[in-house]
C-alpha cells in the first residue's frame, strides 16, 4: 500500500508540511502539492508535465512500462478486434457498453446530425484552393460556434450533449469539403445509409457523374484507425482542450484549440511527417545516414514516428497496426516500397543502443501513415483523419471534465528568469 501522505521538510527552516497522497484504481501514487506553496513558499516545476497529473479522469488509461491502453477499463486490443469506431465513441462518452438498442439510437443520432450547414460551405469556399486542410477544419471547426447557437450553454447537460455529437457527425462532413475543395471537387453530402468510416470514404472520393462503392478493406482499415486514435489520456490536444474548457469556453471554441495543438509534428502531424521522412530517406542504402543524423544533437532530424512521452517499452497501437498495415497492403495488393523502406528503418532502428537505451519505439504514427497511403488518402489528409477521431476523446474529456465539480481555471506558474524590477528611462535619456 502506498503511503497516503508524503512530509516534506524545508532543510532551511525546519519547517515540514504534510501532502496528501491520492491513489487513483491504477497508475502511480500522486502528491497534492496544493498546500506546498502555502505552507513552503515553494512552487514546484515539471517541464513539459512529464510528473504531473492536472485532472482527476476515468476515460483512459495508459501503463508506458507494460505497453498497456485501456478506454474505460476495456483494452485496446478487444476494442479493435470486436468493436466498431461507434460503439467505441459511445463506450468513451458515456463509461459502458451500449446494449444493442442503445447503440442503434446512438448511430441514428449521429446520422441525424451529419450534414452540415450549408453556409459553411461559402465559408470553406473562402480558402485558397491550396491551402493546407487541416488549416481549414481548425478554422471551419471554430466556426462551428457561430452556427449552431442551440448549444453553447455549457452549464446545461443536454446543450452539452449536443455539441458532443455535433462534431462527432459533422467532423467526417467537414474534413471532406476541405479535401474536395482543396481539389476543385463539388461538396458531397453525407450518405446515411453508409456507416461512419464509409460514409467519409464516400464523401472524399464519390464524383457526381459516377456510381461509387467504398471498398470495404478500406472501410474496416479506417475504422481500426479511428478506434485506435480515439483517445489516448491527457495528450497535448487533449489538454488543450481541457485548459480552454477550464475557462468556460464554448465547445466548439475548446475542440478547435484541441485541432490546432494537434497539428504539430510531436504530436497528430507525426503521421505525415513520417511520410514526408520514407520520402526523403528514399531507399533501404540511405538508412544508415538517416539513422546517424536522428542521433547528432547538432542535427534537427528526428526519426518520426519513433518515441513516445509514455510508452516505454511498445505502443500497443503500434502492434495492433502494425499487422494491419500488412494484412491490408495484401488485400488490396499492394507493393509498397515505403513499406519495405518503413520495415528495414524499424528493424535497424530497434537494434541501435541510441534507440534502445532510451526506450524509442515505433509509435501509432509510424504506421498509420502507411495504411493512409494505401487507402489512397493524400498525405495532407492524414491529420485531419487523426482529428476526426480524436474528436471521440476530446468531446469525452470535455464532456467529463464540465461535470466534474472541482474543475477550476488552468492557470501554471513559472519560473521567472527576467530582468529584476527596474525603473522605465525616458527615449531622450537611453544612450
Ligand atoms: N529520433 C531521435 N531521437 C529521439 C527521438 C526521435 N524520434 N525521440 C526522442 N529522441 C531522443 C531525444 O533527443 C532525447 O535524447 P537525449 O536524452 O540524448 O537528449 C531522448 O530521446 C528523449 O527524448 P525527449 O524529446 O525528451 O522525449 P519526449 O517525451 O519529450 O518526446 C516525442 C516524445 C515528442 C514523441 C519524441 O519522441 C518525438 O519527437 N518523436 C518524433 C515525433 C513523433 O513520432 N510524434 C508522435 C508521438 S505519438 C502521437 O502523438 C500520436
């Protein structure tokens, strides 16, 4: 059993304060440091939040040593062999398994709330044709708020409800048009009858002139993905998230803050950064010097889609997705010189002391991108294919976190390393 408080004591002074311990139902003991300031005058400093806890959650949970992911206490690998992306958004929002009625009612409300309105397609319309679309969904996103009025009263549970489900249907329609726009394609309307990951394979690749059938490799491929990135703890997006919620802003305005810090290559813009990277490596001889600059400090290069702020031993998505990537290259007869390439990095990769002293491991992203590729999906897409999913755990997160009473503005402290308090000199003055 863990101790349930910690004495702390100030070698100057003699003073000593006692911090309470909190023991969540997995994961590491965590100290309340509230009282330290108080009680010290300390504050204390963790760069990057690599030991701090900044919410109480019972979404997700990950073990970074034992390689483990669990939404709602259900792991990660049942979830991608017997679930679907729906049931696993229903699972996330609301903490148990639908029965089957409860998840047809869920499907249905999703599919009612999946076109969008059509003003916002003016506003889509508004983009350069070559502007980048996951540029487009955080600014159509954050639009949101400014069309659907019937929901932003946060204080009121069925607003709430409401908005969460909104950008569940809505975000396929909306990555859609910004990849038809981007290729001078008309906006297609979303096709009900289809499920979640086919109705946006439709939506991105049916022509009007034209009969479309979505491939179903590809449907139950894009499926496993949005399972496996549907949410994945307190992640930058999702804290983002969670620190615009903590200030009572709208829904809408929250998810597209979680868009935005999404798109940095340390984080959802990982996937198109590796592709981007296979493309420069270019050939299996080229791997070594890749491999030598990912380890010069003096060298920005780094082996995307290897390492993780958690995971310490594996990815368990990266496991799942792994065979995935194979099994569909197969299906839809596919030869990859990526992947070989990909394959040969991996392998290289994991027998290097560089790589294996500090624990870097291939992570979600290294091969989602792959499965992206072969699904035909432009590698611009693939973030905006990340946040379509995330939105999932985001919306959950969110929707946990305004019913949680002790939620309080996120407001960290610093240390200061400024100039002193000094006195303004008049222009007339300064030499
Ligand atoms: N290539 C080369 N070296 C690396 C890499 C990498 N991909 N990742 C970490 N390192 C090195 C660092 O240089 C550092 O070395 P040092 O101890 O000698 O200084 C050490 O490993 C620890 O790295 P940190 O940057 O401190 O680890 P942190 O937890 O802060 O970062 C991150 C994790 C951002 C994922 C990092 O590993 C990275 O940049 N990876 C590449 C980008 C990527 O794939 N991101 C996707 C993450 S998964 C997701 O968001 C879905």
């Amino acid at each position: 059993m863990p101790a349930d408080k910690l004495l702390i004591t100030d070698p100057d002074t003699g003073s000593n304060v006692e911090l309470p311990v909190i023991s969540g139902s997995a994961g590491l003991p965590t100290v309340d440091i509230k009282k330290l300031p108080g009680a010290l005058g300390y504050f204390t400093y963790d760069s990057g939040f690599a030991a701090t806890a900044a919410c109480r959650s019972s979404v997700t949970y990950i073990d970074g040593d034992e390689g483990i992911l669990l939404y709602r206490g259900y792991p990660i690998e049942q979830l991608a062999e017997q679930s679907s992306f729906t049931e696993v958004a229903y699972l996330l929002m609301n903490g148990e398994l639908p029965d089957a009625s409860a998840l047809e009612a869920f499907r249905q409300e999703i599919r009612y709330h999946t076109m969008i309105h059509e003003s916002m397609k003016t506003f889509i319309g508004g983009f350069n044709y070559d502007a980048h679309p996951m540029a487009m969904m955080m600014g159509i996103v954050a639009s949101m708020s400014a069309f659907y009025h019937d929901s932003l009263d946060i204080e009121n549970p069925a607003h709430r409800r409401l908005a969460a489900v909104r950008m569940i249907a809505k975000m396929p329609t909306v990555a859609a048009a910004c990849y038809r726009h981007s290729i001078g394609w008309p906006y297609a309307y979303p096709s009900n009858a289809l499920g979640y990951a086919s109705r946006l394979l439709h939506m991105m690749y049916s022509v009007p002139a034209e009969p479309y059938e979505v491939d179903p490799v590809a449907a139950n491929a894009l499926d496993l993905l949005f399972i496996l990135h549907a949410d994945h703890e307190q992640n930058a997006s999702t804290s983002t998230v969670r620190l615009a919620g903590s200030t009572g802003a709208n829904p809408y305005a929250c998810i597209a803050a979680g868009c935005c810090a999404l798109w940095g290559p340390a984080h959802g813009g990982a996937n198109e950064a590796v592709l981007r990277m296979l493309n420069e490596i270019g050939s299996v001889e080229n791997v070594p010097k890749f491999m030598e600059r990912a380890k010069d400090k003096n060298d920005p290069f780094r082996l995307m889609g290897f390492g993780h702020r958690v995971y310490k031993n594996f990815d368990p998505r990266a496991t799942i997705i792994r065979k995935t990537c194979h099994e569909v290259l197969e299906k839809m007869g596919i030869s990859d010189p990526l992947l070989d390439l990909a394959m040969k990095l991996e392998e290289i990769a994991l027998q290097d002391d560089y790589f294996v002293e500090r624990k870097l491991y291939p992570n979600v992203d290294f091969y989602s991108g792959i499965i992206y590729k072969a699904l035909n999906i432009p590698t611009n897409m693939f973030t905006v294919m990340f946040a379509i999913a995330r939105t999932v755990g985001w919306v959950s997160q969110w929707l946990e976190q305004c019913e949680t009473p002790e939620t309080r503005i996120g407001r960290p402290r610093q240390v200061y390393t400024g100039d002193a308090a000094r006195d303004y000199v008049p222009l007339t003055e300064r030499a």
